[in-house]
DNA sequence: AATGACATCAACCGCGAGGAG
DNA sequence: TCTCCTCGCGGTTGATGTCAT
C-alpha cells in the first residue's frame, strides 16, 4: 500500500513548464512568500500541485540561483565533499551557493562520474580500480561499496563552547574547533552547540586513524602559537 | 537529409522525518 | 501514543538536444 498523493492531482497540469506558469509563481512568492507549499498554487492561480512548485521554484526560479556549468574547481570540491558525504546531494549542494541538490546530482551522474572512471577511479568508493576490473568499469555497483563502520566520539570541552564570547582565547578556541568541525560536519557541530551533547559523527570516508586525522585537520587549520594540539588533544580524549 | 545512439537535465515519484493535533 | 499532513531528499524517468553514421 503506498501512501496517499500529496495532493489530489486530478486536473493538474504535469510536464514542463511554460514562461507563463514561472511568472505566476515567481511573482506570487516574491509578493507573499512561502508558508504551505499546498496552497501555493491554489492562491497563485496554478494548476499544479505544490510539491510540482516547490521543484521549480527550488530548482529553477530562485532569484539567488547561480547559473552556468560548474567550474572545474566546484567539481573537484564536489568530488571531495562526495567522497566524505557519500549521495547526501542536499549536504553536498549546502556547499555551493546558488547551486541546487538536483543539478549537482545531475552533474555527478553524467560527467564526474565518467571523469572519475577515465582516470581510474571508483565512483562509489573514490578507490582505484582494481586492475582485474579495469576491463569493466561499467560494472562497478553499489554492492561493491562498502560503508566505512567506524564512528568517533569527540567530546567538545563544554568551558569551550558555554564560555563568554568576550573573552578572546574562548573565541579563538571555538573558532577553530569550529573550522576543524567544519570540514568534517559542520551540521553536527551546529547540534552539539544547541544541546551541548558530546559531538559524535560518523565518518563515511576511510579515516584510518582518527585522532591523526583531527591533528593533521587541527595543524592545518589553527594558529598553533593560540592553542597547541597537545593541549586540545588532552581536552578531546 | 534522415535516423539512431548517446548525453543532458528538468521534472516526477516514493519514502522517511518531523511537527501538529 | 497515534495518526495525519507537509516538507525535503535521493533515485529515476523521459523529453529534448547533439553528434555520428
């Protein structure tokens, strides 16, 4: 049993839309905004069903949408979120300002992809290929993938994070523990600082060592002369 | 010029998460 | 706690464009 359309479609119009349709939805959401997707095409005057507009405005009328291909330099940063992120397009796309999930989706699928076969790599596992399978690249499936199981706990000094914003090296110290959770998610170090639970993720990438990872990502990211990594490294583990 | 193969991308579908009642 | 509803996400499809023969 699947679950009941969203919406009743009977009526509705379904394909591709015309300049008269964007202009009708752009004009309704610029005028009043977004509250219920739902009633956007009812109160817009459309005959579509919302989740049809929310798509096209998401996707194509966003007046901050970024137009053009990607740069080669966009692709090599997506090939690099992909490779820590995995298919979390969303997560991926939240990188790229003015670029949309759908269409960087589209552009893993049709071009990365075959860019990352052509240099012998795995697209799923970002590995080289085994030579034994250099003859089918093709054949590369989601079986072949396997999700790393590996999953660290890095406890946040509370002091840290609860501390006064005026005092300077508190700053400095949250600053950099943010640019290091950065680049490894930064939507869990956004809940950790909302519930102060101890920051946990889940690396979908090989990380081998974690704790060389973090000093490897810590040297690189902060001012060792402010805050030494042994003396993190003491407060993490 | 006609046709088929392949590439691209807008749009759709089904599902899960999460909020409201 | 349960049900219903909306939203957002990821996978997939299909229309259209482009290239090769």
């Amino acid at each position: 049993m699947g679950r009941q359309p969203c919406c009743d479609k009977i009526g509705l119009k379904r394909g591709p839309w015309t300049m008269e349709e964007d202009h009708k939805l752009m004009s309704f959401i610029l005028n009043n905004g977004i509250q219920c997707w739902r009633m956007v095409p009812k109160l817009a005057g459309l005959l579509r069903c919302g989740k049809s507009c929310r798509l096209r405005w998401i996707n194509y009328l966003r007046p901050d949408l970024k137009r053009g291909a990607l740069s080669e330099m966009e692709e090599n940063q997506i090939i690099e979120l992909h490779a820590r992120l995995g298919n979390r397009w969303s997560k991926i796309a939240s990188h790229f300002p003015g670029r949309t999930d759908n269409e960087i989706k589209n552009h893993w699928n049709t071009r990365i992809k075959k860019r990352l076969k052509l240099q012998g790599l795995n697209p799923l596992t970002h590995q080289p290929i085994e030579p034994k399978d250099s003859n089918v690249v093709e054949d590369i499936t989601e079986e072949s993938y396997v999700e790393p199981q590996n999953e660290t706990i890095v406890k946040i000094p509370a002091e840290a994070a609860k501390n006064d914003q005026n005092d300077e090296n508190s700053i400095h110290l949250i600053n950099n523990i943010e640019m290091m959770c950065t680049s490894l998610d930064m939507d869990l170090w956004m809940t950790h600082k909302e519930t102060n639970n101890p920051l946990t993720y889940s690396p979908s990438f090989s990380m081998g060592d974690d704790r060389n990872t973090l000093q490897q990502l810590w040297f690189e990211s902060v001012d060792s002369s402010i805050l030494s990594w042994d003396g993190i490294n003491q407060q993490f583990f």
